[in-house]
C-alpha cells in the first residue's frame, strides 16, 4: 500500500476524503510475517534458494530403496539444519522490526503547518 499525503490547504479535501477510504491507518509495517503467514510464507522463500531444493530433493530420491545411499534420516539432516537456522534467523529479525514497528508507531509527533 501507498501512503498518500496531502498539503493541509484545503483545496484537496475530497481528494484526501476519498483516499482515506482506502487508507485508513497511518502506521508503519516493516515487518514481512504474521503469526499465521510465518511458516509457509517462510518455506517459500526458502525453497526458491537452489541449494534447499538440492538437498530436497536429494532426500525425497533417498526415500526410493532403488536409489538409497544413505538412511533417509541422514540424508534430510542437512535440509533440516539449514531451514531451521534460516527460520529462527528470520524469526528473530522479523520480531525486531515488529518491534520496533510498535515503538516508531506509538512515538509522538509534531507536525509543521503555515
């Protein structure tokens, strides 16, 4: 979303009414995951990465006892290790900018008018 800003000269106002429909909160967002949207929008962005996909798919051939090398449990360690530091690496840098989301939001403000 845009965040639109209008002088206060009042030549605007309905330009400012009907945008304030649509944009109602003035608040700053930085933050890219919610609670429900953290896992799946998290495995997403870590599967566009070509060596999670490696070795992803090296643990879903291992599955397959024509072509197993490994036991399959060894096999997924790697993937599991590296996508568990990537979540908590991006778990605690999104918890963060929520942070400091909530403080930049609530702080106060003085605004300069003619």
């Amino acid at each position: 979303k845009w965040r639109i800003v209008f002088p206060g000269s009042g030549r605007q106002w309905e330009d400012w009414k009907q945008a304030s429909v649509f944009y109602s909160g003035n608040k700053i967002q930085t933050a890219k995951y919610t609670w429900f949207t953290f896992l799946p929008q998290n495995l997403f962005e870590q599967f566009h990465r070509l060596g999670n996909l490696y070795f992803f798919f090296l643990a879903i051939l291992n599955w397959f006892h024509q072509v197993e090398v490994f036991h399959r449990e060894i096999t997924m360690l790697p993937l599991v290790l590296v996508l568990l530091a990537s979540m908590i690496k991006d778990a605690i840098e999104d918890y963060r900018k929520y942070h400091f989301d909530k403080k930049l939001n609530f702080s106060k403000t003085q605004v300069y008018s003619k």
